[in-house]
C-alpha cells in the first residue's frame, strides 16, 4: 500500500467508526427517557395503539392530536416542545365500544 492509500484507508474507516456511532446513538430508548419525551411502558403490551388523528399547525404553534381512549372518552393533546404538552379528556358518544 502507497502512503496515499492508507491515509484514504484511515479517513474512510475513521468516518465510518463515526456514522456508525451515529446510528447506534440515535436509536437510543435512554436519550428520549431522559429528555422526557420517552414512551411510557404498557403492562402486557396490551395498549391500544391504533394512530392518532394529527392537526398540524403553523411553526410555533403546538400540533393537535386526538383519538378514543377507554369506551366512550376521547382525549386530545398538543404538542409542544419548548413546554409541556396539554391534555383534555372528554366524554364523546362516537368513542363508544
């Protein structure tokens, strides 16, 4: 190997080490824990996780969201990620069984 070669050598496998890097650090559960913004565990796996109907908004306004939680209740939350989000529940006949 030439000089030139190995020095490519290095710099390629010096900037894969950092992608992979990257990669495994973004995909960390941990990150979101400590920030707040984590999923909360469900007992059993047994949650509904059907999608949310999602209300996107202008920059700098916080995303509506809204789905049926339970049997007959409906809960809506906004997003926002400079404050905590706020959450309503309430009774809504169309959630029914």
């Amino acid at each position: 190997m030439t000089r030139r070669t190995r020095r490519h050598a290095g710099t390629w496998a010096a900037a894969l080490v950092v992608v992979v890097g990257c990669l495994v650090a973004g995909c960390s559960d941990g990150y979101a824990d400590e920030r707040g913004k984590g999923d909360a565990p469900v007992r059993g796996r047994a949650g509904d996780d059907t999608p949310a109907e999602v209300f996107n908004m202008p920059d700098g306004f916080g995303n509506l969201a809204t789905k049926c939680v339970g049997h007959g209740f409906r809960a809506y939350v906004t997003t926002n990620a400079d404050a905590p989000s706020n959450l309503q529940i309430v009774q809504d006949e169309t959630c029914a069984g």
